[in-house]
C-alpha cells in the first residue's frame, strides 16, 4: 500500500481537486484506494457528491466511530474518510488527545489509520488544508510521497519554495511538483513552466490544464471523469494516475 499526500501551505492551489481525481483515476485502473481529508473545509465529500459534515476522521481519532462507520464507499473502489464534523476541535485538542492516548502529537494521524495496514487497499491519497500546523506535520510523516500541486504563477512557486523548506525541516526530500490550473492564455505560464523543468526537470510531473469544467464537475459532485469524459483534463489527471502507480514501484515505503 502507498500512501501521497496533495500538499503545500498555500492556499487554493489544487490540492482538493488533484486528491480526488488522483484518488479516482487509480480507483478506475482498479486499484482500491482511500481517500482522505484532513481539510476542515470537508470539501473532498462535496466533491464526489456526498453529503459533507458527517462522521470522518475527526470523530475516529476521538474514538467516537469505528473506521468501518466512518469510511464512506464513493465510487466503485473509491473510498472516502471525511475530515468530519469536528476536526476543528480535534486541530485544537491535538495535544490533549496526544496525551490520553498516550501518543506523541505526531502519532495522532498514523494510529486513527492503522486499520488501513489490513485491509486490502493499494493507495491511500490524503487531501491536505493550506497553512501548518500539526495535523499537517501528521500528514507529512505518515506519507510515503508527497506531490506538490501548485499553478505556474509567481506568488504560488514561492509559496512552494516556503513549502520545500518545510519538507527539509521534517528531514523529507522534495518527491513531486504537480503544475496545475495551468492557463496557457496567461503569458507568464509559459515563462514559469520553463523555469520549472530547467530547476526541477526530475520530480516535474506533466501539467494539469485550466477548465471550468473542473469547477462545474465538482459543483455537480462529479469528478471530471463524469462529467465530460475524454476531456483533455481528464486525460491529464489519468496521466497522473499511471505514471505515479508506476513510479510507484521504486518507492520506499513507510507502509508495513
Ligand atoms: N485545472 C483546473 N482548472 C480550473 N479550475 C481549477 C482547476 N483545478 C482546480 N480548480 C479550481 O480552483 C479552485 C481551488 O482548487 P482546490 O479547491 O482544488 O484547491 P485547494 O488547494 O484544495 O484549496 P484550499 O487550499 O482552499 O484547500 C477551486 O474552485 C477549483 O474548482
Ligand atoms: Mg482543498
């Protein structure tokens, strides 16, 4: 089982939208994946049209619920663990929680998912929130991988470059950047692509093109998979899907 995170500290950078399309991609190519949110925002549910602030990670870090009443079925394949109706109290607890279970407040994240070593899941895909904090700090330690999705314009690459300086504090390399929302009709996205493949040509992964249906697909609660099939968004995102699921193979893995 391989675990990714979608993550960087700024905000409104694709990070949602890529967790579930990755998440949903590899769930077409039949592999069984969960999907996790650890956004307060809950927005990976809204996503694939499932009704937000229900039970989720909030509530099985607490010890309210089970994994098994917690885990929603998505799609085919597809499964979601919702951040829930209380992760902003659980963000604001960590530490008191960490002390209960007798837990270092880095451990949170990791116990509240140990039910995923037995099961029979291929990927674990967890969607993060912008800013840092320590639930962040969880997601970073429990991933294998973490992609950076960020659009080609300038205040978003230093937003990605703060980003980086955080990998290396946790003693993480820098695994991928993922080129999002990328508007060709912009005339500084070429100029910032290029500067991107010559600094960071070996973790660079292909683009993700600009679409409104993207925005149309998840306000319908569809991915764009759904919602306009063979479009070239769509292509992209299963690109994405097969060239991580065959990188994959050389990965080290946290998982046991
Ligand atoms: N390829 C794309 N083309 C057009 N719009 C996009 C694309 N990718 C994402 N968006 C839109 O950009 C906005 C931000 O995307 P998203 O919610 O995925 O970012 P985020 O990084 O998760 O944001 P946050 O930091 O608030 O969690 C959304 O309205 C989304 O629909
Ligand atoms: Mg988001």
């Amino acid at each position: 089982m391989k675990r990714v995170a979608l993550a960087i500290e700024k905000g409104g950078t694709g990070k949602t939208t890529s967790a579930v399309h990755l998440a949903h991609a590899l769930a077409l190519m039949g592999r069984n994946v969960l999907l996790v949110d650890t956004d307060t925002q809950d927005q990976c549910a809204a996503h694939l049209g499932l009704k937000q602030f229900q039970p989720g990670l909030a509530e099985l870090i607490l010890g309210e619920v089970t994994p098994r009443q917690a885990v929603l079925k998505a799609r085919d394949r597809l499964y979601l663990l919702p951040a829930g109706e209380k992760l902003d109290q659980v963000k604001a607890g960590l530490d008191d929680i960490a002390a209960r279970a007798s837990l270092e407040t880095r451990e949170i994240l990791a116990q509240a998912l140990s039910f995923t070593s037995s099961g029979s899941l291929d990927w674990i895909i967890l969607d993060t929130a912008p800013g840092s904090d320590a639930l962040l700090l969880n997601v970073l330690l429990f991933a294998d991988v973490v992609i950076t999705p960020v659009p080609p314009e300038m205040l978003a690459i230093r937003g990605m470059m703060r980003f980086f300086r955080t990998l290396r504090l946790l003693g993480r390399s820098v695994d991928y950047i993922l080129p999002t929302i990328h508007d060709k009709r912009v005339s500084k996205t070429q100029r910032i692509m290029d500067k991107l493949k010559e600094r960071f040509s070996d973790i660079l992964l292909n683009k993700i093109s600009y679409t409104s249906m993207i925005s149309e697909a998840a306000g319908a609660g569809l991915t764009i998979f759904e919602y306009k099939p063979g479009h070239g968004a769509a292509q992209e995102y299963i690109h994405l899907a097969e060239t991580i699921d065959k990188e994959s193979r050389s990965w080290r893995t946290n998982a046991a």
